[in-house]
C-alpha cells in the first residue's frame, strides 16, 4: 500500500502529469495532448495512461490537485452564462464606465471589450448604504418582491451577480437579495460582492464579482463532471484545484469563486518554479515558461513569488490575490504570418493542441515556432518519450510559405521567426522586471514548460542574464507546482485608518479575520501537517492612489500588530524597494487588513532518477544559430549528464519532457540537485 499524489496541468498544447509517491519520493510524470474541446477527456485519458504505465492503483492516489485553464479560456471566448447584475439605483453603467482607461493609450480606435452583461440585462434596486456602512436608504421587502418577480418573468438566465454600493462594509442588503433569490429561483447561480471580493473600489469589485457570475455555471459544470470521473478512478483522492494566489483550493470552494482560477496553471508554474530554486540554493529566479499558446513570466524573490492584487484578463478586470504572471501570446504553437505593413509577425494566433504545427503531422499547415526549430535543428525526431513523431519535411514546407513571399530563404525565416518570438518574451520579462525596479541581471533565468529550453539562451543574451538553471523536469514543472502547493485561503477586511492616530479599528479588524482564518484552518486544513496565518496591511501616503502590501511578521509566527513606528518603518522598507525613494514626513494611511492563512500538505522529497554516465553524445545534428552556416551538434540524452559534468555549447540535451539548447557561446554544469546550469559567455 502507497499514497501517491497526482498534479495534472491543462496546457494549451499538453496536459502534464506528475506523481509523487509520499513514502519513498518516487516519482513518474507523463504527457499527452490537450482536448480543448472537453479539457476533461485528455485529465481521464492520461490518467488511465499513467497508471497504466506505472502500474499505481486508484485506491493508492491520496491527493489530486488540478491547474485549470477552463475559467481562462471562458474569458477569452466569452463562452460563459447568460447572466444579469444587480445593482444600487443609479450605478448601473459602472461595469461599462470602468476606469475611462482606453486599453491601447496610442490606438484612438480600440475600444474596451464589452461588459459581460448587457445594459437591459442590469437591473437596478432602490437602496443605499453609505460609505461609513450606514443604511442611507432601507431594502424594502416589497423593492426585493419586485425584483424577484422581474427576475422569473425575464428569459432563462443562468447566474446572478449583486453589487450593491459600500456593500464591503454592510453586507445586509446583498445578503437580503441573494437569499430571496435563491429562494426563489433555486436552480440559478448567486454571486454576491461582499463575499466574492469584499473591498473598497466599486468598478474593480463589481467586476471581479460579474466575472465570477460570468464562469460559475461553465466552471461548474466542469468541476462537478471531472469530480464525479476522478471519484471513481481514485475513490479515496481529496481533489484540490490550484487558484491563482499560489495555494490549493477545495473543489466546493472552486465551485462557489471559479474567478480565483483565471491563472491557476500559470501559478502553479511559479509555484514550481520556486521550489525548484530552492534546491539548487537559487532563490531570485524570472520564470521562462513557454507553452504551445503562451508564455508566462513571473519574477521570485527570495524564493517568493510575487503577488498582485489586480490584473486585466482578456481586458477584464479582475482585484483578487494573484501571482503577478505577465503573459504573452508566444508559444511553440504561435503562428508566423505577414502583417499590413509587409513585415513578418509571429503570434498570437497559435495552432494549439489541433491542429498543431505542421511537423507534429496533425493537419496543421501554417508556419510555427515549433516548426522554425526543427527547421533549424534544434528539436529532435521524437518528443514525449516516442509519443510524438516529428516531420521535418513538413516543417521546412510550412516555414516556405513564410519564407517565398518575403524572398528570404527558408533558414533565415525560420531564424526571423525565433528571433521575433525572443523578442516577445524579452518585452514580458521587462513588464516583470525592469518596469518595476528590478534588474534581470541580478536574477537567474528559469526556463520550462515544453518549449523553455528552446529560447532561454537567446532571451537571457538579449537581457544581459548570465545564469540559466534548468529543473530536473522542466516541461511538467507545472504539475509538480500543482504538488509542491499548501491549502491556502485568503481574508481581507477595508478599513481606511491614518497611521497617527488610535489603531482600535485596525486591531478589531486583525482580531476579525484572525478568527475567520481560524475557523477556515479547522474545517479545510483537517490531516495537513500544520497551518499559519500570515498578516499583511495594504498602506500608503495620503493622496496616492495605490497602496503596497506589507507583510508582518514570518510563517509561523502569531499575527500580532506592531507599534506604529514599526509599521512606519516597514511600509518605508516596502516603498523604497518598489519606488526606490521615501518620505519620512508625509502622513501614511492603511486601506485593507488582509489575512492569508495556510495549512500545509504532507510532502516528502522527490527521488530524482540518478543520471548514468558517461555522458557521450547519441547523435549530432546540423543545427542554424546564425544564417552563415549550420554547426554539427551533439545531442545528449540528460540521463547521462552527472552532477558536476562540464561542457561547452553547441549541445543539444534532450529529456522526455522538453529540449534545451546550449548555443556555442554558453556552457553547462550540473549541480547536485541535478538542475542544468547554463552561463552565458558574452551577456552585456
């Protein structure tokens, strides 16, 4: 009798598979091609996959925690619910007004996407609580009876978002309407405001809250089916879905807030990203993961990740805790193509999963970055252990078509096609770096998912980065986030409070969530091994528009709220790292008390298969780093690559999972965690 612990990532391309046996470390991984039409059937199908070639029994399987992209994809598609909002009398067209930020600040033509709801579809109710939480104007049984009854007359509606002005501070009146609805319309889906995102500024919390109305019945849906398939594969499994703050969720909770999953693989990455550092004694890494749609980036910092608290999906609006992930449209899928002005262009538009680049020999025609690589040499004949078989012939066909009308030759098209995409990720990072007072080339760069190692010498060239660190399994490194993970549930309470004054309000509102996280550890953290709660205060100068968060205290520790001068000191401390300045003089003010309590999940460490030497190439392959001339390569299976090994590019290392080249100006070294270092020669 094992337990066994399964991370399964939903990528655009793969869905990735990690298992985790807690007594002896072992550990198996496995791939297999998405189905985005049902994410599901490729989850079910590659599980029965796995075990068949591992042989682990479903009663064995303990814990399954899933990274989904289905709340990503819904907003992307606008494939969501009918829905309606509800809202205070007057504050209907706040969802529509938004920020009056045009989303292009040069493109006088691009408008924001529309609202999820249409304006008939808004409906309005005669209340009002005012900002010190005080009842303005009553929430009449009769205005709720009214409303009710508009409701059952209206065309089928799915979902129902309420947000209802200063409703974070008096939830009475949201809490009044939902449960008459529920009520009374029982099969239809109620999001309230005050629960989903209880805090100041109306737009972002109207939003976020109409976004999760948006994607509760397509999200459940899903979740309900998937749970009810995995219940009957793996009986005694607690399944746990991965949110974008960086911790696990229960399936009930992902049900009831689907919004908290519009990054759930992408965190998971960093997750991983982070453990991975952590045993290569790396602890400030920017993350490369590079997918068949997308790539991801997320800066760590002393083996943290960085959180944001508001993010644009799909041009939505979205204020919860999130890993801060900047993403862009370029993955190995991503597809080249001439633009109005004549010149090449690669991405956003991807191949996905179908039909795939052309050398995958799944239909797909058009010029990829997947298909400029093997074009170029870099990618072997066979990926995914022999589950995936390479055309050559076909990739230099798909690159011709690119290639003829800009009369270049196929090498150098295929060149331009990695050289922009390179360029794609370059500007990501900077959004993560360099645009918020970090230098890259203070940090290593860490490249995964199946396509990282393909690109991440020339992006750390292009950033002056001189260290690469690869993980033992870089294309399932989102799966093995997904293990990594803690239970973890996030509290906050607004409450505006100058920093020179009587700090009552702040304690009772510290004393509040405390309890709540309390309350959430003895319900959800039942069998973890053990749980923290962490206190963080948003503060700021008075007049600015944005506040920083500031943690206090450490894992572990009570939540315990310091004298003033010593949460001076740290918001100073935070200011200076994001700002790189401080002013003593001017008053300070905290806006929201947040609480993050984590319970933590029994882990053991991962028993990485031992490489064989020695390391001797299998092959060599002509491979293009520049237009002049091919140089013969080496290929080298990583199985063969022993800790302190030294050698120096051109290299090809190949591994089940993912390629990574090592161009003529970079070397390689495997530490003793088996992590591949490359130290790029010549970075600026």
């Amino acid at each position: 009798m094992t337990d066994w612990i399964v991370g399964v990532d939903v990528g655009g391309t793969f869905t990735d598979f990690s298992a985790r046996d807690l007594r002896t470390g072992a550990v198996h991984i496995h791939k297999r091609p998405s189905t985005p039409d049902d994410p599901s059937r490729a989850i079910l199908e590659g599980l029965g996959e796995l075990q068949q070639k591992t042989g682990i029994p479903g009663e064995d399987i303990v814990r399954f925690a899933h990274g989904t992209t289905v709340a990503t994809n819904a907003l992307l598609q606008r494939r969501g619910a009918a829905i309606r909002l509800i809202t205070t009398k007057g504050f209907r067209d706040l969802v529509e007004i938004g920020r009056q930020v045009r989303p292009l600040i040069y493109d006088l033509q691009e408008d924001a996407p529309a609202p999820l709801v249409s304006r008939s579809n808004r409906l309005e109710v005669t209340e009002r609580i005012g900002s010190r939480g005080e009842i303005v104007v009553e929430l009449t049984d009769a205005e709720i009876a009214r409303l009710v009854a508009e409701l059952k007359a209206a065309p089928k509606v799915e979902s129902i978002a309420v947000c209802l002005l200063f409703s974070f501070l008096n939830p009475v009146h949201e809490q009044r309407i939902a449960a008459a609805i529920r009520a009374a319309i029982p099969d239809v889906y109620v999001s309230i405001s005050s629960e989903v995102q209880p805090e100041f500024r109306e737009f972002e919390r109207f939003s976020t809250t109409l976004i999760n109305a948006f994607l509760q019945p397509e999200v459940g849906r899903y979740m309900e089916r998937l749970k009810g398939a995995i219940n009957q594969v793996a009986p005694n499994a607690k399944f746990g879905i991965f949110q974008s703050s960086g911790g696990l969720m229960s399936v009930d909770k992902a049900l009831e807030f689907p919004v908290r999953t519009a990054l759930s693989g992408p965190a998971a990455g960093a997750v991983g990203a982070a453990a991975a550092g952590g045993k290569s004694s790396i602890g400030d890494i920017i993350t490369l993961d590079i997918g068949g749609t997308s790539t991801d980036v997320c800066l760590i910092r002393d083996g943290e990740t960085e959180i944001a608290h508001v993010r644009d999906i799909a041009g939505f609006r979205i204020r919860l805790p999130m890993v801060d992930i900047h993403t862009v449209g370029a993955g190995g899928g991503s597809i080249a193509h001439i633009g109005p002005d004549g010149l090449m262009k690669v991405g956003p538009e991807s191949a996905g999963a179908v039909p795939g680049p052309a050398c995958y020999c799944k239909g797909g025609t058009k010029p990829t970055v997947s298909d400029a690589n093997v074009v170029l040499g870099r990618l072997p004949a066979s990926l995914a252990g022999g589950g995936l078989m390479i055309d050559r012939e076909k990739a230099v066909e798909a690159i011709r078509t690119i290639a003829e009308p800009l009369g270049i030759p196929v090498i150098k098209a295929a060149l331009g096609i990695c050289g922009i995409v390179s360029s794609n990720m370059t500007r990501a990072i900077r959004a993560v770096s360099t645009q918020k007072g970090h230098d890259p080339r203070d940090f290593a760069l860490m490249p995964f998912g199946g396509a990282g190692g393909l690109h991440a010498a020339d992006v750390a060239k292009s950033l002056g980065i001189r260290r690469i660190i690869v993980p033992i399994a870089p294309g399932i490194l989102c799966a093995e986030g997904l293990i990594e993970a803690d239970l973890q549930e996030n509290f906050v309470f607004t409450c505006r409070t100058p920093l020179d004054g009587s700090l009552a309000a702040i304690e009772t509102a510290v004393d509040q969530l405390d309890e709540q996280a309390k309350a959430w550890i003895a319900i959800e953290a039942r069998g973890a091994e053990g749980a923290y709660r962490l206190l963080t205060l948003d503060m700021r100068y008075v007049g600015q528009n944005y506040e920083l968060p500031v943690t206090l205290g450490q894992p572990g520790e009570e939540p315990n709220l310091p004298h003033i001068a010593a949460l001076k000191q740290a918001f100073f401390e935070a200011h200076q790292r994001s700002y790189g300045h401080v002013d003593r003089e001017a008053p300070i003010e905290i806006m929201n008390v947040r609480m993050k309590a984590v319970a933590r999940l029994s882990q053991v460490v991962p028993l990485a298969e031992k490489p064989v030497g020695p390391a001797k190439a299998s092959e060599y392959h002509d491979v293009w780093f520049d237009e002049h001339a091919s140089v013969s390569t080496p290929i080298y299976p990583r199985s063969t690559l022993q800790p302190g090994i030294r050698l120096q590019g051109p290299a090809i290392i190949t591994q089940f999972d993912t390629t990574t080249v090592v161009p003529p100006w970079a070397s390689l070294t495997v530490d003793p965690a088996l992590s591949l270092i490359l130290e790029i020669d010549d970075a600026q």
